[in-house]
C-alpha cells in the first residue's frame, strides 16, 4: 500500500465519524470490486464535509446509484410501501416483487424466488436494508429519508398510518399518486362505493383489524389490480365484484378469521398465489373456483377448518399445496386434487391413520414431492429445500409405515430414491430450528448414504435407518421389503433379533447393526435360510455389541449362507467363536474381525477351510488377543491376509494352488516369526509385509 492509499484510507475513516452506519454502507459498496473509479468516486462524494447527517446522505445516495443493476433499485424502493416500524417478511416481499413484475417475467416461479432472495442479499450486503429479529425486511430511517426522495418519481408513495372517517376520498387521493397503495392499521370498519382504480397495480389493505364488510361492487373498476391483500382484516366474505379482477396474480387472506368460505374466484384466471393460511373459520372454497385457474401455482389452506376443496385440474400449475394443521381435513379432500396434477410440495398434519391411508395411496404423487405431517414442534420446511426434484417425507410417528404398503403405488411413483430414519426425540433436544432434522422423529428424503467401511459397498438408493429406539415399529414389511440398505442403531430389543421381519428383507444388499447392548444373536437358522433364499444381502457389519454371543444360533444341520460376500466384525467383547461349525459360507470374499477381547476361535469346533469359507480373499484379523485359530486345511482363495495383536494364532490357513499362488501377509515381525508350519515350503510363496511406521517393510521368505 503506498502513501497515497494510506492518506486515503485516513480520509475515509475521518469521513465516517465513527457511525456504524457509514462503514457499513461503505463496505458495501466497495466489498464487490473496489476499483481505483469506485475509491474516487467515494471521494469526492465525501469532500464537502458539513455534518454527519449531510455525510449519511450522501453515502446513501452514493450506494443507491452504485446498485448492480436497475432491477436491484426498483426492488429496493419497493420496500418503501411498507411503514417503517413495521417491515415485511421475507417470504411476503419476495411474493410482492415476483407478482409486481419486477423480477423476470419469463422465469418460472421457483426461479424467481431465488432471483429474489439474490437481490435481497444484495441489498443487505450493501447496508440499504437489514433482517430484524423477527426475519422482517427493515430499512433504516436515514436510508428511508434519501430513498423516499427517489421513490415519489418513481410512483413508490411513502404510506402513513392514516385514520379517517371517509375512506373514498382518501382511496382516490391516494390512487394519483401511485399505482400502489398500502394501508394499514387504519380504523377503516367497511369499504364503501366503487373507486375507479383503473390504474391500480397493488392494493394492500393488512392489518386492518376493525375491516368487516367491502360493498358488493368496490372492485368493479380494478381491472388492473395484480395484487390484493386483505390479510389480518375481520372479513366475512368477499363480495362478488372480487370476479371482476380477471388480472389478480396474488390474492392474500392470511389470518382472517371470521371469513367462512371463499367464493367468486372462478374469474380470477390469472391468478398464481392464494393463501389463506390462518383463516380459522374457514370451511371451504366455492365449487369450480379453480377449473380455469391454470397458472395457479401456490395454494395455502394451513391451519384453517376446511373440511372440502374444490377440484384442481391437471392443467393446474399447481407446485406448493399447504394443508398442514387442518383438524377437519377428511378423506374424501384428496379426491379434489388432480390425479395427473404436479403437485411438488404437499404439507398435510393432524390426520388420522384411516385418512392417510387414502393419501398415500394416491397415484397421482409425482417424485419431487415434499409431504409433511405436523410434528409436536410445528416445525416448518421451506420450500425451497426440494430443488432437486427429489421426494421428501417428514413425519412424527411411525404409523407413518402402516401406510406404506409392500405393493404400495408410492414406491412406484415417488419413492425410487429415499432415505428413512426412525429415531425418537432426546430429552435434551430443543425446538431450535437448526436442529430440525434430528427432532423429526421419521424422515423421508432423497439421499445417499455414504460408507466407507466397505470396500465393496455400493451407495444405496433406498436406505433405512433405526436409530435409538425402545424397540422396533410394527408394520414394517412395507418399507422393509423396499430398502436396500438398512442400519439398526442402538435398539433397546431383547436378546433375539426376532422384532425385525427378516424375511421381509427381499432386496436388501447392506445390513448394519451397532451398540444393540442387549442383543445376544443376531440371525436363526431361518433366517439364514430366508436372506439365502433371496440371494441379495452382500454386506453385512456388526459392531459394537457388548452382549453378542454368536452371529447364528440354533444352526444343527449344514446351512449355507450362500448369499454372503462381505463380513465386517467389531468390537464385540463377549463373543467367543464367530460361526457355528454347520455353517457354510460358500460366497464370502472378505472377512474382517476387529477388537473382540476373548474371541478364541472363528468357527465353533474344527472345520476345512476348503468346505466353509471356499471364496474368500482377503481376511483381517485385528486386535484379537486370545484368537487361536481360524479354521482346518487351507483357505484355497485366499490372496490377502493381515494380522495384527493376535499373539496366540501360531498357524495361518494358507496354501498353493492355481487360484492363489500368491498370498500377501501383512503382520508383526515378532508373529511371522514365531509361526508354526506344517510345510515350510508354503512360505516360499507368501509375500510378507511388515507393518512399519510409515510404509510396509516388503521381503519375502525363501
């Protein structure tokens, strides 16, 4: 930095008067690409030195006219509609601007929401607006003050709190001003007439909490009307001129509660957000309203009374429909949505299991769906979180599964890919959103579940997960039977692994079971046979079972586990011996046994490695104190073989012949050497690798 740089660095700090506010907006204007332009035109902004007041403002009109674009500007001025102390969600502002028309118009909805949150980020990047703590978009009053100025020119009316008896004449005073208007917290008790707004873009009447009737004809003249907002007001109904706004793209009646039913929207062609999300008393919407409403895309009936909902058509736009925490909704609502519809979040709650029953057998859900049923926490899910066109399901309870049939359409239809976790709430666990996911206690989604523990695994498609609880749902064969990968964590079940339908696992190629405390086996002798039968379980991995006696019991006659590939053991401190002696397994390929303090022997009595274990390639055997023997004869396929802290195995199953002419042995030097041979001529052909600090020390025995 030269001295130049320094003097005006200096000069910058002086022009801020130590007001946060400055710094703030000169971090923003200059953090994208502070060009040798930018830091003089910052200069000779703040030459003239007259107060801080005089300062801020030039600041403020400095960053308005550095805004990337037009676009960010009018978006920005937009925030002017709403009262300072007041603010606006932004969820709420993001609709305004896409229905305004100040985001792209050939963009679909979802696109522009994010086109939107960009530009919000950009605003508060650059200090013109900032997020109170209640999530409100809010703009500072210094910033207000200047952007006002260039609001009025460009038809943004600053709006006031305004309480009149004679609301007409101030509708059409204010309607010369702007194409919008925003009222709130006036003690407006009706809207009287019909004012001729011809012009009006956005009428935005919330808040209004003394509003109980609009004449029948008040909208006949707002043929241009896109935005109508009568949120928070005591409305019983909307009166019949409503039909007449054949341009409304947005229609907002949140929190409503005296208004019953909503009627005469058939007409509202254009329209593409209805929410009337909070409408307690609200029962239904009028017959045919949406049959010709075919850019519809958000449809919000949460928390309401709606017990009915009129027929949405196919050529219904429709991705975001909201019905969570409606108490009256019955089974026979699903029938009024389409079945070829594109629905793409669906939020239901508070439903009992007969009505759902009806729900998930619907044909109609399509993949990409995000389908919610209220948990105890009320939590929400945004629904910007289903970008990938994937299916997910949040749930409370495991009657979820009653649901899910083993030749449900769902598997079909929405559920190709899925993730499910069962796993109840912690004590300790809190409400705080950020612990969202781990306070479900069922999760549906799309994901991949990655594991390293297998060299040979192969990410599944469809996983469950069984995670803490006292023992495990019932009903489960549906989801069961659909799973590939399925992991048991920390099931407080009996000593038998009976609770899980084992025959129900009919495609499943990965089995985890961990810190099972309890459990002293983990499959009978039918369901070896069963998972044989079915031939698609590779993968298998047991660890951490403190009471684990033995992997199969009650095993007499010769059983083949033919469809084994891959075995992982660990950490099971009460296991003496690993399989009973009448145990073939004539498919595995990989066996690792890790930290199991008195397992002595493999196989329960002496058996031929050539008749047990034929396939298998690559043995480890970790940590295994008291280990004395793995088994007879020779293991025929055996190529790798690593050893480590099993001071007690003298003899090693390794042999020649034309499958493995070559066996690579990884181990102690101490061990190799203290080996027992009943041929030393086989050590001509092992290869022995030293375990070493960095890298295996290699020689071979000659």
């Amino acid at each position: 930095m030269g001295k130049s740089d320094i003097s005006f660095a200096h000069d910058l700090i002086s022009y801020c008067y130590g007001m946060p506010l400055i710094i703030i907006l000169l971090a923003g204007v200059l953090c994208d690409a502070p060009t040798e332009e930018a830091f003089t035109n910052v200069h000779v902004a703040l030459q003239t030195q007259i107060s801080v007041f005089n300062t801020m403002q030039k600041i403020v009109k400095f960053v308005y006219y550095h805004l990337p674009s037009d676009n960010v500007r009018q978006c920005l001025l937009y925030c002017l509609l709403f009262p300072e102390d007041r603010g606006v969600t932004v969820k709420e502002l993001l609709r305004y601007w896409i229905m305004d028309g100040l985001l792209q118009k050939t963009v679909d909805f979802d696109e522009a929401n994010n086109i939107g949150k960009q530009i919000l980020d950009v605003l508060i990047k650059h200090g013109m607006v900032y997020l109170d703590d209640n999530e409100h978009v809010r703009m500072h009053d210094v910033i207000w003050e200047v952007v006002s100025r260039f609001g009025k020119d460009m038809g943004y009316q600053e709006q006031n709190n305004w309480y009149f008896s004679n609301p007409i004449i101030k509708f059409e005073h204010l309607a010369t001003y702007s194409r919008r208007i925003l009222l709130m917290d006036t003690e407006m008790e009706c809207l009287y007439g019909s004012p001729h707004f011809l012009f009006l873009s956005s009428l935005l009447l919330r808040r209004n909490y003394l509003l109980k009737a609009i004449s029948e004809r008040f909208f006949c003249y707002m043929d241009g009307l896109g935005i109508l907002d009568l949120s928070f007001t005591s409305i019983e109904v909307l009166p019949p001129s409503i039909s007449c706004l054949t341009r409304l793209r947005m229609l907002l009646l949140i929190g409503c509660d005296n208004l019953k039913e909503i009627q005469h929207i058939a007409p509202l062609v254009q329209l593409e957000v209805l929410d009337a999300s909070g409408c307690v008393s609200l029962k239904s919407v009028g017959s045919g309203s949406f049959d010709c409403m075919v850019l519809l895309k958000i449809l919000d009936l949460s928390a309401t009374s709606i017990t009915s909902l009129a027929s949405i058509p196919a050529s219904v736009e429709l991705r975001h429909l909201n019905l969570q925490n409606c108490p009256f909704v019955g089974s026979e609502l699903h029938y009024g949505v389409s079945k070829g519809g594109v629905v793409r979040n669906l939020h239901l709650g508070d439903i009992g299991i007969e009505d759902l029953e009806d729900w998930m057998g619907m044909l109609w859900l399509p993949r990409g769906l995000t389908f919610k049923l209220s948990d105890k926490f009320d939590m929400k899910v945004s629904l910007d979180s289903n970008r990938d066109d994937n299916s997910y399901v949040y749930a409370t309870d495991a009657y979820l599964f009653n649901c899910l049939r083993k030749d449900s359409p769902l598997w079909f239809n929405c559920f190709q890919k899925f993730q499910i976790v069962i796993s109840p709430l912690m004590d300790n666990q809190t409400t705080d959103t950020d612990l969202q996911v781990r306070k479900i206690d069922s999760i549906f989604q799309n994901s991949f579940f990655r594991t390293k523990h297998f060299e040979h695994s192969i990410e599944p498609i469809r996983y469950l997960e069984i995670n803490g609880t006292i023992g495990v749902p019932s009903d489960l064969d549906g989801v069961l039977c659909h799973a590939e990968m399925i992991s048991l964590k920390r099931l407080a079940m009996t000593t038998q692994f009976s609770d899980l339908n084992i025959s129900s696992m009919e495609v499943v190629r990965e089995l985890w079971v961990e810190n099972c405390d309890q459990l002293e086996s983990i499959l009978s002798t039918d369901e070896v046979n069963a998972l044989s039968a079915m031939g698609n379980l590779h993968n298998l991995w047991i660890s951490n079972m403190e009471n684990l006696s033995s992997l199969c019991t009650g095993v007499e006659d010769v059983t083949s586990f033919s469809c084994l590939k891959h075995l992982l053991l660990d950490c099971c401190p009460n296991l003496t011996y690993l399989f009973p002696s009448a145990l073939y397994l004539p498919n595995l390929e990989t066996l690792n046994i890790k930290f199991c303090d008195i397992l002595e022997r493999v196989f329960d009595r002496s058996v031929l490695g050539e008749d047990t274990l034929p396939r298998l390639q690559s043995l480890q055997l970790w940590e295994l104190p008291e280990l004395t023997c793995v088994c007879g004869g020779i293991l025929p396929s055996l190529k790798n073989l690593k050893v480590r802290g099993c001071a007690k195995l003298r003899k090693i199953p390794v042999g020649v012949n034309e499958n493995s002419p070559f066996v690579t042995t990884t181990g102690e030097q101490l061990w190799w050497d203290g080996l027992l041979w009943d041929d030393k001529t086989i050590k001509r052909w092992l290869l022995f690798r030293n375990w070493g600090p960095l890298l295996p020390q290699l020689a071979t025995e000659g």
